[in-house]
C-alpha cells in the first residue's frame, strides 16, 4: 500500500481521546431531559425482523416518550409488513403516515430529514450500507441505533472507525446490537473475571452448530424482478459484500462476548472450513459464498486461545453456548445462545453443580438483554452521559472477518492485516440506484465466486 494505515494499538490509543474533543464540536445535539415533555422520535432504515423488533424495544423503554415517525426500506412489501406489524401492538407510538414510508435507496435520507437533531435513526440494512447511513445521520446530528456487524472488509472498518470519532465530537450516542454486552449476567461475569475469578485466562471456545439458517444458503437468481441487486439485498447472508456471510452475522456475538471475558481483542486467527453441500436436497446449485463449516483459533497477545466452532449443516449434532478457561477454573459465559443465562464461574474445568461457585442472579426487569441495550441508550440521550459503542462494533467486526478470511484463504490473518486490506466488497453502495447493477456479478451460470484456500490467498475470492 502507499499510504500510511493506523495499527489497531493506534486507533485505540486514538479513540481513547476522543471523549476530550467534544466541547470542540462545532453543532452538538440538544439535551433532551428525562423529566421534560420532549418525545424521542425514531426512524427506522431497514424494515425487516431485525430493524422491526429493534423498533418494539425501543417502544418498551423504561423512560418512555419514544415514537416511530419513519419508515425506509427497499422493498415496499417488507415495509408495509413491518408498519402493519407495529401498528398492531404499538399504534399510539407510531406516527407513519403514506408519505412517511419511503421506499428507495434514498429512503434513508429523506426518513433522517424527518427528524430534529436529538432524535434516533435506526439502522437495520444489511452492513454493507452502514457508513452511508451512519455519516448522513451524523450530518444531521442524530443518535444512532446499528445493528451488527458494522462492517465486513477493510476499507469500510477503517470508515466506521472515524466516523465513531466524529460522533463522538459531536456528543452523540450510538448503540450496537451487540446484545451480550447488555446481558447482566454476562456483564457481572466478565467483572468477575477481571478481578481474577478464575486467575489468568488462557483458553476460551465457543459454538454455534446448528441447521442452515436466515439467507446463507441461495440457488442462482430466478432472472427478472427483482433485479439481482434486491435480490442480493434480500438474500444477504449469502454474501460477503452485504452481510460479511453467515460467519460474520452468526458468529459474532459469542466472538464478543468471549472477548469481553478477556477484556481483549485477538491479534491474529488462523483457521480451516469447507463445502461439504454445493446443492440443495433438491439438486439446485447453490451459488452463495459461505462455507458451511468454519473453525477458528485466535490468537491473542499474551498468547491466550480462543476457538470458534460454527457449522450450518441439517442433521448433525448441535451446540450453541461459550465457555472461558482459567488457570484456577473456568465459567459458563453463555449457556445456550448467543448469551443464554446463566452465566457461572467453576472451581474445576468441567462445569458441574457441585463445583459451582457463583451462578448469576438477574433483576427480573433486566432478563431480556435487547430491552437492556435501549433502556441503556435512550438513558443516556435524557441524561447526557457519555455513549458510543461504535468503536467497539467495529472491533467486533474486524475480528470477525479476520477470522472469515483465515479460513476462506488458508492463510494467518493478523488483526492489522484485516483492517488495513485494500478490498473493498461494496465500494459504491452510496451510488445504488434500484436499477444498479450488484457490485458482485454472477456468471452465466448463475454461479459467483467462491473462496478457494490455498488458491486464492490475497483476496477471499477472485475478484472481478
């Protein structure tokens, strides 16, 4: 490369001081108080589950004053689904008329317009649009709700990174749906851990392996409406450029909630994975990018492991919990899910009830960690406490796709490798017009690249 690129030491060390840029903002957000009569107003960009239930929860804050104004997606039917789904259980927080419903790749924007600064955006799309979305909302002084992951190559993490930056001079609150961190049981854990409960940690592991799921598993595009594009867009765990894959959109809460147990990000990954089903049960070529079995050892700087064991295969055994290892223990950080109370710290290395030596004990009120995360946020808009976990989205992202790359190409990926790489997977999604053309192009086939280890061992794919 001929540029200089910031090491993942440096772009801590810088967003560690970027609290002390604030006061030199040059518009910050208005303080919106607990106690006054100022309601929260919400635009949602991206109406499908994700975006819909983000849209309950903040619904079901404690403080309450929150309501839905607007509504962007691509897809009108989705969006009539999601409206009409709301209205049903929250109608008296919702105030969407026609021509608030946008429907267009510059549905985002005209939803944000609706908006005063101090309000909340939504963000829901498949990732590969977040720095368009994010940057807009920043312009127009809005505190942001994201869904993970944040980002999927190299150039839009190093994007994301600044503009958490540029949030945070401007006062702004962002959450991440990265819901571990909001699950109490999980948070006192990882506390517990880093005063020592089980000594030093040396070995984590996590699983998720289960059936195929969501949209990672595609037959080749049908031709006509709609367009390839919405037809990626619709199916974008199939996809690097829209989602990081199935590894990135499955795996990465347990890869963060490990990380929160070691207080650490990994430094490197190593890993293998395959293809064992190029066809569905059907016969039909699948034509998406995943592999259906990924395992990943990271490495972190002290030399601590942590494996990840994901697998999207009918039929097999299934596990899906996390677990960290000490040298004087070890704990259960999530017993089932991607952060499934309780969380419990063993004398031994194999949990049993008769060694356990703390179980988690959580509020009732605070068992649901998505209605955590928006309690957390909206708490900090009305308070004006200091909140972006930006930063720490991206982190998580990286990390995920470092492992994705290690395993699509055979090789050591490194931390910095992975956020200073050149490839960018969708570098126009800022210019997609509902008649553009995807930025990854099938063959005449219907087929698209694959990854191909050992082959292929710069890029994640053959790039075209």
């Amino acid at each position: 490369m001929n540029r200089y690129l910031p090491s993942r030491r440096e772009f801590i060390k810088t967003t560690g001081r970027v609290a002390a840029a604030t006061a030199l903002a040059g518009m910050s957000v208005p303080r919106v108080y607990a106690a006054g009569s100022d309601t929260l107003q919400l635009a949602l960009i991206g109406c499908g589950g994700r975006g819909t239930g983000a849209v309950v929860d903040a619904m079901s804050v404690k403080s309450g004053g929150v309501k839905l104004v607007a509504m962007a997606d691509v897809f009108a039917a989705r969006l009539e689904q999601s409206h009409g789904a709301l209205s049903d259980g929250h109608g008296d927080k919702m105030d969407v008329p026609p021509d608030r419903r946008l429907i267009g790749f510059d549905g985002y924007q005209r939803a944000m317009d609706c908006l005063k600064p101090g309000d909340i955006a939504i963000l829901a799309t498949p990732l590969a649009f977040r720095p368009v979305h994010f940057s807009y909302a920043i312009q127009k002084c809005l505190h942001l709700f994201m869904e993970k992951p944040l980002s999927a190559d190299g150039p839009s993490s190093r994007r994301m990174l600044q503009l958490a930056q540029d949030a945070s001079v401007k006062n702004l609150k962002v959450a991440v749906g990265l819901m571990s961190r909001h699950n109490r049981a999980i948070q006192e854990l990882g506390q517990r851990l880093q005063d020592g409960a089980i000594g030093d940690i040396i070995f984590m592991r996590g699983y998720r392996m289960s059936g195929p799921g969501g949209s990672c598993f595609s037959e080749k595009w049908p031709g006509g409406a709609p367009s390839e594009l919405l037809w990626q867009i619709a199916r974008f765990h199939s996809f690097i450029w829209a989602s990081g894959g199935l590894y990135n959109d499955f795996y990465i809460h347990l890869i963060d909630n490990l990380c929160m147990m070691k207080n650490a990000w990994p430094v490197k990954a190593q890993a293998l994975g395959g293809r064992h089903y190029r066809k569905s049960p059907e016969g039909n070529l699948y034509v998406d990018q995943n592999f259906d079995s990924y395992s990943v050892e990271y490495t972190f700087a002290d030399g601590a492991k942590m494996l990840l064991d994901g697998r999207c295969v009918a039929g097999c055994n299934e596990i899906y919990s996390s677990y960290a290892h000490g040298s004087k223990g070890m704990a259960v950080v999530s017993a089932h899910g991607d952060c499934g109370m309780p969380s419990s710290i063993h004398s031994a290395q194999n949990p049993q009830p008769s060694n356990a030596i703390w179980i988690s004990n959580v509020k009732p009120d605070e068992t649901n960690p998505y209605l955590n995360e928006w309690n957390d946020l909206v708490d900090a808009i009305r308070r004006d406490h200091p909140y972006n976990e930006a930063t720490r989205g991206v982190q998580a992202s990286v990390v995920s796709s470092m492992g994705r790359m290690a395993a699509h190409t055979g090789q050591e990926v490194t931390y910095d490798q992975m956020l200073n790489h050149a490839d960018a997977y969708a570098p126009d999604a800022d210019k997609f017009t509902m008649d553009s053309a995807p930025p990854l192009r099938s063959a005449p086939d219907g087929s698209y690249p694959i990854p191909m280890p050992g082959i292929i061992t710069q890029h994640e794919y053959a790039m075209t």
